[in-house]
C-alpha cells in the first residue's frame, strides 16, 4: 500500500510542481510592478530632467534620497510611493538635475586667500601696474576697509620678467604700513611690498634655500625687486600660514567652500597642498562644516619634491589618517615646468624626476603632474612608463595636469598608460590656444583626439586661476571654443592668458580649431564621471544611481538644449552634497 500511495501520489506531487512553476513570470511580474518595500526618503525629486551620467540609463524624472546616499532613480510613478511624512520633497517642474560637479584640480586655499582679498582681475576689466594711480586707489581703499588685517591679499595680471614687471616702490605707495602680497592670476608668481618682503625674509641676503633664491627676482645691486616667481613663492607661504591665526584660516575656507558649492561643486582634488592644509578640511569636517568633499595633493608651485624623512612621514600619516568620504589624501604633485616668462622654467632634471616618480609609485601613491611644455609632457610619460616597467601593472590612474601642448606621438600614449588628462577649458582659446609660440604648428588643447585615442578626458577649474570657479563657463568654452581677447592685459608680457571671462576678455567672433569642440554631454561627463574615475571614487561619485552618495545640483536652464553661448549664464538652484542641501537660492 505504501508503494502504491507513493506511485499515485507522485503524478500529483509533480502536477502541483508544475502548477506552480508556471505561476512564478506573473507573481515575479507582479513584485516587479511593486517593487520592495518603499523606504521613507528624506528627499524626493519630483518631474524632472535628471542626467544621471549612468550609461544604461542617462535620464530619469525623478530622485530618492535616504540619508547620504540615493536610494532610487527612476520615473514618479516609481518613486511617489517613496513620500512620507517629513520627506521634503521638491517639484521639479522640468528643471534640469545633473550629478554633482567634481573639480579635479582646483586651488582652494589659494582661492579662499583671493576670495578674502581684492581681485584687480575680473571679467569686466583687469587692472595692471600700467595704471598705477587705479591700482593704488583700489588698494588703499580695500586697506581701509580691512583694518583689522594684519596680511593684505590681492590678486591682478602683471609681467613677471624685467624690465617689464613691477616693483615694490608702486604698492608701496598704495600701502606702506602693512604687508601686501599680490597673486599673479596664474599662481606662478607674486608682487610685494617692502612690508611683506622683509616679514617673508627677503633681503639683500641669499636665502637658505637655493630653489626659493633662484626664484627671487633681484636688480643688479642684488636687492629684491618684489617680485618672487615659482619655488621662490615658498618664502611667502610659509609666512602667511604662520601670521593668519587658524580660525582666520578656517573661515576663510568656508567662504571659499560655500563659494564653490553656489556652483555645484560638490566634490575637489587640491592640486597644492600640505599636510597642514588637510587638518584644516579635517578641523571642518568634524564640526560639521566641511560643504566639499576634498582629496589633496601634496605639492607647492614649482617645488621640487625631496624624499626627506619628514616629508615621507608626512605622506604617510596623510594616507593613513585621512582616507574618508570628506578628507582623503595618498596623491602626490609634481610640478613638471612652471608657468612664467615666455617658456616655462623646467624644475627637475629628467633623471631626477624618472628617479622621483618610480620611487613614489613604488609606495603606492598615486601621482599627478602639471605639465605645459611639449617636451616636458614627453619627459612625464617617460618617467610613468618607467615606473610601471619598474613596479608593475596595476591601476595607477596617473595623471598629467594641463596637456595644453602635447605632440601627436605623445597623445596616443596617455591610453595605454592609463594616463588622465586633467585639463582647464576655460583657457583653451587665444589666437594660438595655449602654445607659448604662435608659429607653433601643432595646435593645443586636442580634446576630441584624447577622447577618440581612449584617453580619459577630466575637466577642471585651475581655480583661482580662472575665475570664478563657475563650471558652466568652461563648459561653454568647451562647446564653442570661442577666442576672447583682452585689451587690458595686452601690456602683459608672459604666457598668454586670455581665457574666457577673464582680465576683462571679450569674444571675438572667432574659434579655434573648432573640430576640437565636445559635445556638452561630453564636457558634463568630463566634470562628472571622468573627474570621479580620476580620483578612485567612480564607484561613490560622478553618476546618480541607488547606492552612489546623493551629490547633485539643480540647474536654472537645460544646458543641453539652450544655445551653446548661453551656457555659461547657467545658475544652479540648489545643491546637494551627501543628502545635505548645502546651498539653495530660494526654495523650490
């Protein structure tokens, strides 16, 4: 009987299996349709244009956040179920939402100085030592206002080489009580006072150091003249860091930070830095004001690099204490060239920085360069081929900063080396692009080459170089490649600088090498995406999709669709940082 009810009730059994098996495609369907349970978001985005940078799935209509991260994307059909009691949740009405703006080589202490300072370079005029008596109006005037400021800051366009460049006896008449330092806007030299030379030490005496002295530029009779160019720059920072009292310091930062975040920035890589400077961004983060996520390099202008004892300490307690989402460091600059005078000075020997970059690989850093001469930008990718015959593959994501001036046979380097070019539009376009030599036949800022040769292409501020550090700006340039001109600067003998927006620059009407231009998915990808994979974080940043941290902004237009030259009067709404709205310009 036993094996009779087991054969009869095997048909059934296997009947019932069946049964069941051909129910699963529609209750699978049907969970599908629901979906999970719905968690409570903290955010919702409601009819929208989202450019989620996702490769399979770029738009969306709407957004969850929970927390810090996205939980959701998708249409609001999908999502509405998402609302709940104290969900903020915003109507779009269409606007468009792109992944936060990542700015993979930006300045910002150097920018939160000229932030605070006076800014004698805008997009409406610059004002340069070729009028003196403006020049000194404006700075006694800001020192009136500032008088409680033991340091005076500014920032203009002025020659750096004798016999075209300035003294100290012209600021010395605006201001003579008080310490003025002037940026040069490429951040490759400063203008003193007789105030700030003697408090930095700068005397008829050599300094100690022989790169800082090399770089003081002196008259015949061996005094200074006030102008200090590259490495010499050094002297004066270090004077600066100890006169500012850290509070000064810490408020100047966030300044600057709530600055870039009325951009969109929502992400950095310092291409300067200290280890001094990462306990300030920590200092902020753990009181809960750190509106960036910051990862910084550790590199002075034009500094060469030596593997002192306490240099290397200080690159490894970097690594090892900060390496959260806000706070992070294990990058090393290196500065190839510098950017003054017609040709830009070299500042190693190609041995030397073989030596330097093969060594600093082999620690497990990674490693970005400034470069902007053709063939120091061949002495880069010598010395990272090296390093990895040297060391080994592995996923370096080595980087050369600028690549303004690189020949054919070079840029079909940078793919097989896994090299970024990490790159400014927003200076592409004089009337011979970037190349310090106008006859120079090889044309400069060869962007859709990089891209069509697999190169990774990152788009980047150099803020306060360009200024503002508004992305939108570089994005148009990037789109048009339209030529500006300034008849301000045009006394200015040095490299040219006629970015867009700048020194008081016009359009021209003209463009260079329009067949260069990218598309404004492209240059939106360059700051997003590309800035993410080149700093490691692609897996957290640079695209909106659940799981990735909620870093996004709201834009006033659809800079996709409105004409190219309107593009950089994009404003952004509001910005997110984490699930953290961090600026909003009125509520949505």
């Amino acid at each position: 009987m036993r094996g009779a009810h087991a054969g009869q009730g095997a048909p059934a059994a296997a009947h019932r299996r069946a049964r069941s098996l051909a129910l699963l495609p529609v209750l699978s369907a049907a969970l599908a349709a629901c979906g999970p349970p719905a968690s409570a978001a903290d955010l919702l985005l409601l009819h929208g244009h989202i450019y989620t940078g996702a490769a399979r799935a770029p738009w969306a209509e709407a957004l969850a956040v929970t927390g810090a991260r996205i939980e959701a994307v998708g249409s609001d059909a999908q999502l509405q179920s998402r609302r709940h009691r104290g969900t903020r949740v915003i109507d779009l009405q269409g606007r468009t939402v792109i992944p936060g703006i990542i700015d993979p080589h930006i300045h910002v202490w150097l920018g939160a100085l000229a932030l605070h300072g006076l800014n004698l370079s805008t997009a409406e005029a610059s004002i340069t030592p070729d009028k003196p008596q403006l020049l000194i109006g404006r700075l006694r005037a800001y020192a009136a206002e500032h008088p409680q400021d033991a340091l005076l800051f500014a920032r203009a366009d002025f020659s750096t080489m004798p016999p075209y460049s300035p003294t100290h006896e012209l600021l010395d008449q605006a201001v003579a009580d008080r310490p003025v330092i002037v940026h040069n806007i490429s951040e490759h030299a400063m203008w003193l006072n007789a105030r700030a030379l003697a408090l930095a030490g700068i005397t008829e005496a050599p300094l100690a150091d022989p790169v800082e002295e090399r770089n003081v530029v002196r008259d015949a009779g061996g005094h200074p003249t006030g102008i200090v160019i590259e490495g010499g720059m050094e002297a004066v920072e270090r004077v600066v860091r100890r006169t500012l009292p850290v509070e000064a310091q810490l408020a100047m930062l966030r300044a600057a930070l709530h600055a870039l975040n009325g951009y969109g920035i929502t992400s950095v890589v310092n291409a300067s830095g200290d280890l001094e400077e990462i306990r300030l961004y920590a200092a902020l983060r753990d009181r809960g004001e750190l509106t960036v996520r910051t990862r910084t390099a550790f590199g002075a202008v034009s500094v060469p690099h030596r593997l002192t004892p306490q240099f290397v300490a200080e690159l490894e307690e970097a690594r090892t204490r900060y390496h959260d989402e806000w706070v992070s460091a294990n990058l090393v600059k290196f500065f190839a060239d510098g950017f003054t005078g017609l040709l830009p000075p070299l500042v190693y020997r190609p041995e030397e920085f073989r030596a330097l970059v093969i060594e600093l690989d082999r620690r497990g850093f990674q490693l970005m360069t400034h470069a902007t001469r053709f063939d120091s930008v061949t002495m880069v990718l010598d010395a990272y081929e090296a390093a990895e015959r040297s060391n080994g593959a592995r996923d370096r994501r080595l980087r050369i900063e600028h690549s303004t001036s690189v020949r054919p046979q070079d840029i079909a380097r940078y793919a097989p080396l896994g090299v970024i070019n990490v790159t400014s539009p927003g200076f592409c376009c004089g009337e011979s692009g970037t190349n310090a030599d106008p006859k120079e036949p090889t044309p400069s800022d060869q962007w859709q080459t990089f891209l069509k040769d697999g190169a990774v292409l990152a788009f980047s501020s150099d803020w306060p170089c360009f200024w503002p550090a508004n992305p939108f700006l570089s994005i148009q340039e990037a789109v048009t490649r339209e030529i500006w001109h300034s008849d301000d600067t045009a006394g200015v003998i040095d490299l040219p600088l006629d970015g867009a927006w700048q020194a008081g620059a016009r359009p021209t009407g003209k463009f260079y090498t329009p067949e260069q231009r990218v598309t404004v998915r492209q240059a939106i990808d360059a700051y997003t995406r590309a800035a993410a994979y080149s700093e490691f974080a692609e897996s957290r940043l640079g695209t909106l999709e659940s799981g990735k941290l909620a870093d996004l902004a709201v834009l006033s237009q659809d800079v996709f669709s409105v004409p190219a030259a309107r593009i950089g009067a994009t404003e952004v709404l509001l910005t997110v940082v984490g699930g953290r709205i961090v600026h909003e310009v009125a509520p949505l």
